[in-house]
C-alpha cells in the first residue's frame, strides 16, 4: 500500500500528529484543522531543507484527534513542552516561543509572555505557566475564544465603573464589584484545565458549577482559527523560521506627492518597527520607475537587516 493510500484513511478532523525516527523518538508534532490534509502534504509539495530531511528521516507517523481546533491547539504546545522534539526548536531570535502566564491575584488573568521575558518573573507571582505556542496571533485568537466561554477580567477591580468588555459580556464585573473573588478564580480554575488538556475534569466540574457552560464548550466556534492554523502551515513549507520578507508599494496623488512604503514580516508576522517610508525624488510620474528608486535606496541601507531571496520553491 502506497503513502497515499495509508494517509487517506486517517481522518479529515482537527488534531495533533507526530513524525519518529526508526527508533520511535519523537521528530517532530504539529497540529492540524485537517490530518489528513496536512499529513498527505509533506508528501506533495516541495518542501524547505529543514523540514525535508525531517521527512526523510521518519519512518512512523501517529496522530491524535480532537474535537476542535483550540484543543489541537492546546494539545500541541502541552505535547511539545514534554517532548521538545528536535525539528519544533526553531533557531532561537528575539521572537521565540511564546507563553501564557496566570499571575497570582485576586483578579488573574492570562497574559502572553515571549521565553525571553520568562525570566524576569518569579515563580511565586504566577499560578501557572502555559506552552510553549509558536505562533502570536494563534494563541490570542484562541483567547478571545476562551475568554467568550469564560470571561475574565482585564479592567481595574473595583474602580466603580462599569469596562467595555464588561458591556459586551466578556468581563464578569470585577470593575464594579459585581464578583468575588472566589467566585472569579473559579472561571480561572476552568481556563487552568482548558489549558491544560484535561477536558474530562473540566466538564466534571461544570456540571456541579455551571452546566449551562459545557454546551458552549461542546459548540465552540473556532473558525477564526482555521485562516491562521493554514498561515503556520505555510510558513512550515516555505522554511526557515527566521526569514525576513519585504513588501514594497508606491502611492500618490494624481502623480503628485508619491509616496514608498516598505512593509517587513519576520517569522511570518509584521515587524512594524521595521516599516520605512520613501518619498520619491525623481520617478513621480511613474510607478515602476517610482519602485525602482525605493529599492535601490532601500538597499543603500546596508545597517539594516536584509531579506532572504534563497528559493522557496
């Protein structure tokens, strides 16, 4: 039976897979909207060196299903965190991963913390540590979706003034007093075991608390994940982790004060620091011309960082 033919059975859900080497050691886990879909493309698509070699040297692949994308979110940090498989460490820069941190207070919540910033915060200031997540964006969407079943607080407690999340349901009142303490570290508990994996617990619990809860989690609407799980999946294929990648573009005013602008992303997310604008000199009148003038001053800069152009296909 060919790859193909054994890929197409697994199934076309959310979950997390693995990839091991002939002695059954860990490669590499990603996570997936579809397995079979991702799976079938390591062996379709051309892929970046890295990431070829790592295919190349498997000789098993396993997965496990989930029941929404957020929880194959979940399952693969906690998988990475207790594995650390050698093709998930990225070549380490000023991004790296990213955690979820829950202080300790009476009015926690989560906060997102890069590896290097770990450091700086003690042990005896936080309840718990979540990750490592590869991707920014992908962890705060899949926030806002917790924060939807389990609100929590962002504002100042008790300041006598009702927040904006407040309004809209996703804080539970800490600004007006609406909620004790104890009642408030009980949606924290059931954010620590989303988090965790432990879904069974969760669910056991809700239905003491709050059963009304456990329909939401059960109907969770994780589509604004899909879009950026697909983003994490191209940026696999294309390659190294840490290519920078300028976009240029001209504007102007019926030919008149035409304007440059140079976009850069890193790791496949904007880098708005790095965002410089032209103004044209000479080619008003004229986009490509006006194009041509940017990147060649663009490049006069040779103190700042340079794109890759190695071929990704």
């Amino acid at each position: 039976m060919t790859i193909n033919h054994r890929i197409k059975k697994i199934p076309d859900k959310p979950g997390v897979y693995f990839f091991l080497d002939k002695k059954g050691k860990i490669l590499y886990i990603g996570r997936a909207t579809s397995l079979r879909k991702r799976i079938l493309s390591y062996f379709q698509r051309l892929l970046d060196l890295r990431i070829k070699e790592m295919v190349d040297r498997a000789k098993k692949i396993k997965f496990r299903t989930t029941e929404t994308i957020l929880e194959s979110i979940i399952l693969e940090a906690n998988l990475i965190k207790k594995h650390w498989p050698k093709y998930n460490v990225k070549e380490r820069d000023n991004r790296s991963f990213i955690y979820v941190v829950i202080p300790k207070a009476d009015y926690p919540y989560p906060i997102l913390v890069r590896e290097r910033e770990l450091g700086k915060i003690l042990p005896a200031k936080t309840i718990r540590i979540f990750g490592p997540y590869q991707s920014l964006n992908l962890i705060k969407n899949a926030l806002r979706i917790i924060r939807r079943i389990f609100p929590y607080s962002t504002c100042r407690p008790n300041s006598g003034k009702p927040c904006f999340n407040y309004q809209i349901g996703l804080c539970p009142g800490a600004c007006i007093g609406k909620i004790s303490p104890k009642e408030y570290q009980k949606n924290i508990r059931n954010i620590i075991l989303l988090l965790e994996g432990k879904r069974k617990n969760l669910l056991k619990k809700l239905e003491k608390e709050n059963p009304d809860k456990i329909k939401n989690l059960e109907h969770i609407q994780d589509v604004s994940l899909i879009d950026n799980s697909e983003i994490e999946n191209w940026k696999l294929k294309i390659g190294n982790f840490n290519r920078r990648i300028e976009g240029y573009d001209v504007s102007h005013l019926s030919g008149k004060e035409t304007v440059g602008a140079m976009v850069v992303f890193k790791n496949g997310e904007p880098d708005k620091s790095q965002y410089r604008l032209f103004k044209i000199r000479n080619a008003k009148n004229n986009d490509l011309e006006a194009l041509k003038e940017m990147v060649l001053r663009r490049f006069n800069h040779r103190e700042w960082d340079f794109p890759e152009f190695g071929d990704t296909m």
